[in-house]
C-alpha cells in the first residue's frame, strides 16, 4: 500500500469562459450579476460592466464582465458549485446579450499540501523523482540539491495545460498561493510543503453549445493531472 505523505493545506480552484462581448453584454453585466445576487453575501462593481459576488466567509466569489466570467473558491474543490455558476451566468449572458463567440475556457487548480517528510527529505525526493536520471545535469551544478522546482507546459486529450510543482517553505507557500481572499496561514503548520499548480483551457473550436461541456472536461483533466503528480511524488 502506497503511503500518502501529503495532506491538505491551502487550496483554490478557478474556472473561466471568456468570449467576445457585445454591445449588450456591455449593458447586461449588472442585471445578470443582479439575479445570482441572493447566493452572495456581498458584491462589488469597479465598474457599469465588471461586478464582482462575492462571500469572505466561504472564500468564493464570481466576477461577471462584457467578456469574461470567472468563478473562485479559495477553501475546497468544489467542482459542481464551479459548474453550476458558470453556466447560470453564461446562459444568462447568451439568452440576454446575444453572445456568439467563445474565446477561451480553462480550471485552474492551485494547491499547497502539507508534507510528512522534512524540507531536506522532500528537496531530495522531487530531486530523484524528476532530474536525478540526467547523470550530466547532476554533475554540472549539484552535488546536492537545496531547492528545486518543476515547470512543464503541454498538450494531452485536446487540452494545453501548464504545470509548476516544487517544495515550498512556509512563508513562500503562502505567498506563492496568492490569495484572493486572504488566505488562512494558520493551516500551514511546518515548514515542509509542496505547492503544485495545474491550468487547464482550451482556446480553439469553441462555442456557446459546446463551452460548458468543454469547462466539465477540463476539470476531469486538471483533477486527474494534479492526482497522478501527487501520486507519482509519493514513495
């Protein structure tokens, strides 16, 4: 039985349609934001066509502008919640603002978890994992890795997807995470943790029948990408 060394720490994950405004997406922001209101604890407008929903105290929150709607969950993967407002504010936009053209959908899912090994331990694990079969990479640089991160940016199943994975310490975990909403510090504990970061999305063969379907498929590709990293990284 493998061991799982990693456990939850902080985590966010986004997804976004983007398409070409119209005149009256312009128009439409605010009584589209308006009739998801109630779902929300608070709502913000920098502006007649950019309005932001939003709850501090689940850490969730969903931008609707002329030309891109994002959805933000900064305490659990909550993947249907994900879908569910998506499409009520896509579909609202179709029905009301004449939308045509879909640009680009992606899910990014960010994650800071929690290690059982030491920061050492972990540098030297990610460190065999990935780079330690490259004899001549070793014998230019390292006699022993203190820090290492790893950056691959691809195409599998349709999907362009970009991921970054390293070790991180406590306080860069933190800042790595970049929260929107302030992110708890008080969840990560030790100094030894992983941060791993996987973007989804797909900008070609896009339209208003297909975006939500395309959004659904590529949560099942950032899930699975994220797992089979965290697996491959467990001893």
């Amino acid at each position: 039985m493998v061991k799982n060394i990693f456990s939850k720490g902080l985590q966010r994950i986004i997804g976004q349609i983007r398409y070409r405004p119209t005149l009256s997406s312009f128009d439409n922001v605010p009584v589209i934001a308006g009739e998801l209101e109630k779902e929300f604890e608070e709502w913000q407008a920098s502006k007649h066509d950019d309005v932001v929903l939003y709850s501090p105290s689940k850490k969730k929150y969903l931008q609707v502008t002329s030309d891109v709607i994002t959805y933000i969950n900064e305490i659990e993967t909550d993947t249907d919640e994900l879908i569910k407002y998506l499409k009520k504010a896509f579909e609202k936009n179709i029905k009301s603002s004449a939308v045509r053209e879909v640009r680009r959908i992606g899910v990014r899912n960010t994650q800071i978890l929690k290690c059982a090994f030491s920061y050492q331990e972990i540098v030297d694990l990610f460190y065999r994992k990935f780079y330690s079969q490259e004899k001549k990479l070793k014998s230019i640089s390292v006699d022993t890795p203190r820090d290492v991160v790893f950056v691959l940016d691809g195409v599998k199943n349709d999907f362009w997807n970009h991921v970054q994975i390293g070790p991180v310490k406590k306080q860069e975990a933190i800042n790595s995470f970049k929260a929107t909403i302030e992110a708890d510090s008080k969840v990560i504990t030790g100094e030894s943790n992983l941060f791993i970061d996987v973007d989804v999305f797909q900008s070609k063969n896009l339209n208003k029948e297909n975006a939500i379907e395309k959004i659904q498929q590529a949560i099942k590709e950032n899930l699975k990408i994220v797992k089979e990293y965290i697996d491959f990284l467990n001893p």
